[in-house]
C-alpha cells in the first residue's frame, strides 16, 4: 500500500463515525497531510452541517502549513451551493495546492465540476485512489443518485429448520429465533440506514415499533405497507417515536409489480437506504423484482418444525460470522 492508499484508508475510517447522521449525504472522510504528518482531519457533520473537507481545513490551528500540504478526501469535493458553500472553494481560497480524491461523485450536481473548478485553479489533483473502496463506502450514496432508489438491505432471522415465524402464536408479539445479542447488532443496523420497512401482517403479528432500543442513535423513517389502510392507529409503528411512511392504494397500485413502486416512493422521499425486514412476502417481492443489495440473514438454533417458510434467495456469500452461537450471513446481489 502507497502512502496516497495510506491516508485514503485513513478518511474511510473517520467517515464512518458519520455513519446513520449524515443521510442523505454521503458519509465523506478528509485528511490533511503536511510533510508527511496529519495536520487536520474531518468527516461530514449531521446533515445540514459542514462537509468533511471544512472541517479538516477547520482542524488546522495554523493555516499556512495548508498552502504546502495535500487534501486526501473519500469522494470529490462539492462545487455547488446546497446546505453548505462549495468545498472546492474553500480548497482554493486556502490556497492548498494538492488534492488526492478517493472516486469522482457522478451525481449531476457534481460529475466532476469540482476536480475541473480545482485544476483551473492550478491545484495539482489525483483521482481514482482505492477507488473500488471507496465506492462500496459510498454505496448508499451512489445507488440512490445512479439507480434513483434506495439502498437496499434485506434482513431476516430463520430457524435451524429453515422457518421465520411459528404457525401459531399466542401473543401479539415476536417469537425470538435469535439471541440478544443478535437482536443488538439489528438494533446497531437501524441506526445505521434511513428507514425500516415491512408488511400488514408483521404489523398485525408483532406489533413491533421498528424503533431503536438497544443501542444509541438515530430511530429510522418507518414504511409500512397497508393496501386498503386497515391498520388501527393504536399499533406501535404509529406512535411518535418516529415518522411513518404508508405505502397504500393512493401511492400504490397493487396490481402491479409493488417492490419498484415502494422504490420510487422512498426515492421521491429523499430516502437513501432502507431496511427490509419482512415477512417472507415482504422479502420475497423485492428478491422477485432484484430489487435489493445486500441481505443479512441470522440462523438460529431454535426449531418450530411448522410454521412460515423463509424467502428464498439467490446470492454471493460474502461473510459468515458467529454471534455468540448465532450464525450471521452476509450476501450480496450480483
């Protein structure tokens, strides 16, 4: 690994302490490297704040070692006027003379705006460094703006005997197939993408709330899909913990392929990334459409020998790891 590779790697790492708060920015990381020593680091605030390459160039005490420095940044540096001024304005006002950029930002505010504005300016810029890492870091960004719909994480817990709920239940409530630490790390995952989604009977077999309660952080944007609005306002995903979104018969027509419906719904909402957690009909219609990313299924040791079959997915397999006695694969969409 180079020493550009180096410190490129290092802005992914500080990026991700934006991760679940900048949405629907991107999560962008900055370095600031002068005589071969970081003077100033900076990620992208909560949304509405300064970008990563402000707050870098803020964390420099002494502004005249910038003028002889390079700025390593994950994604190219804005060039248009948002929440906030365009970062590659700053660059040049503060006369930094080396700008090295993890992979271009293709959104049509951008698309490249920002590395002309700077060569223009006579900054010396190199581009397309861990480019490929860069881009997966940036996922949820870039599939919203290329494929205008959110990023998509299929998640699901099943039995040893390949089964995500009993055939009956007793109570109004989840029958747990996994452990709790498991259901912290799902807890973890809320915080981390937009919103949550799920169908009419998990709403009226679980009563879930779809909120954050085992880990600290920000409660996602909950959809929840009610053909012919039935669901009482006294379920727990209609409470005030956070906004709720209605996929119904007035934005949807449910004669129709429904998966890219609910896209374009989530898309017209600002919504960069959702979390689908089911049930199997749920799942199964966006596996049906190839409307998803990543699916991230637990296997729990339980066994209920009857009850509702698992989705049935086709993936690669890109990790397995072992929560304390439950297994947890990570696929990809191809």
């Amino acid at each position: 690994m180079n020493q550009n590779e180096i410190y490129i790697k290092r802005c992914i790492e500080i990026a991700k302490n934006g991760l679940g708060s900048t949405r629907p920015n991107p999560m962008v990381g900055a370095v600031i490297v002068n005589n071969e020593k970081i003077i100033g680091e900076g990620y992208t605030s909560a949304y509405g704040g300064p970008h990563a390459e402000v707050n870098a160039i803020n964390s420099v005490k002494n502004k005249e070692f910038l003028k002889t420095a390079t700025l390593y940044v994950t994604l190219e540096p804005c060039s248009h006027f948002g929440k906030t001024p365009p970062c590659s304005d700053l660059i040049i006002e503060n006369e930094i003379p080396n700008v090295v950029i993890g992979c271009i930002d293709d959104n049509e505010q951008v698309a490249g705006r920002g590395v002309k504005k700077l060569i223009n300016a006579g900054v010396n810029v190199t581009v397309g460094v861990l480019e490929t890492t860069c881009k997966t870091h940036h996922k949820r960004f870039f599939t919203f703006h290329n494929k205008k719909r959110p990023y998509i994480i299929l998640k699901w817990a099943e039995t040893s005997d390949g089964f995500i709920a009993p055939k009956t239940k007793n109570e109004q409530k989840p029958v747990w197939i996994t452990n709790k630490h498991s259901r912290q790390l799902v807890h973890k995952w809320r915080t981390e993408e937009q919103a949550i989604l799920v169908g009419t009977n998990t709403v009226l077999q679980d009563n879930p709330n779809l909120t954050v309660r085992d880990w600290t952080g920000q409660n996602p944007i909950r959809i929840v899909i009610d053909k012919d609005n039935t669901l009482s306002e006294n379920f727990n995903v209609f409470n005030n913990e956070a906004k709720t979104i209605l996929i119904n018969s007035k934005n949807a027509d449910f004669s129709k392929p429904l998966a890219k419906q609910i896209c374009n719904v989530l898309f017209k909402n600002d919504i960069n990334s959702v979390i689908i957690e089911g049930g199997t009909k749920t799942l199964q219609t966006f596996i049906n459409e190839n409307l998803w990313d990543e699916a991230r299924i637990f296997y729990g040791k339980t066994s209920f020998k009857e009850g509702v079959k698992a989705p049935k997915l086709i993936g690669s397999l890109i990790s397995t790891e072992n929560v304390k006695g439950d297994i947890l694969k990570i696929y990809k969409n191809d």
